[in-house]
C-alpha cells in the first residue's frame, strides 16, 4: 500500500533542515524499494518548506513508524506530518 507523507516545517527552520538533510538522506535511501519518491516543497523562491514523501507500507502503522523514524521528524523540523493512503495511477512505471 502506497502512502503520502505531507509534511510542513516549523517557520524559520531552514537552518535546521540544512544541518540534519545529509542524516536525511541517509534514511531515505535505507528505506530501498520502499521509497517511491520524495522532495521538499518550496516557496516560489526556492526555499525549502516541507517534503512530501511516497513510500510503499504495509499498513498506516508502519507508514507511521517509517515517517517518525526520519532524522528530519526526530530533530523537530516538522510543525505537522499528514499520512494518506495514496494511488500512483498516472505515470507509475510499476504499472502493469
């Protein structure tokens, strides 16, 4: 089951995000295959404001285990996370 990790930093926290990204990072590419994509949102400037982060899981307990354990969430980057259920339809290249 795929899920949608929205999540939105806390205001003036770029400083934050930019000292734990490499730990960041990491993490991401440990998670293999379970990582279907994943990027920050920014302002229309370019500055970093969130992520959003697709990961395949087995249910929202395990998404939720997945999205506590990122360093960024650890550090207190986040003011919120929001997990969805999502469905990649258009352009997935898993699709058969």
């Amino acid at each position: 089951m795929l899920f949608a990790l929205l999540c939105t930093d806390k205001p003036n926290s770029v400083d934050l995000r930019m000292q734990v990204r490499p730990d960041h990072l990491k993490y991401l590419e440990s998670l293999g295959s379970a990582l279907k994509a994943a990027g920050p949102f920014t302002t229309d400037e370019g500055a970093p404001t969130g992520s959003l982060v697709i990961i395949e899981a087995a249910d929202r307990a395990a998404a939720k285990a997945m999205a506590e354990n990122d360093p960024y969430a650890k550090a207190g980057l986040f003011a919120s996370v929001e997990i969805r259920p999502w469905k990649w339809l258009i352009k997935n290249p898993e699709a058969k």
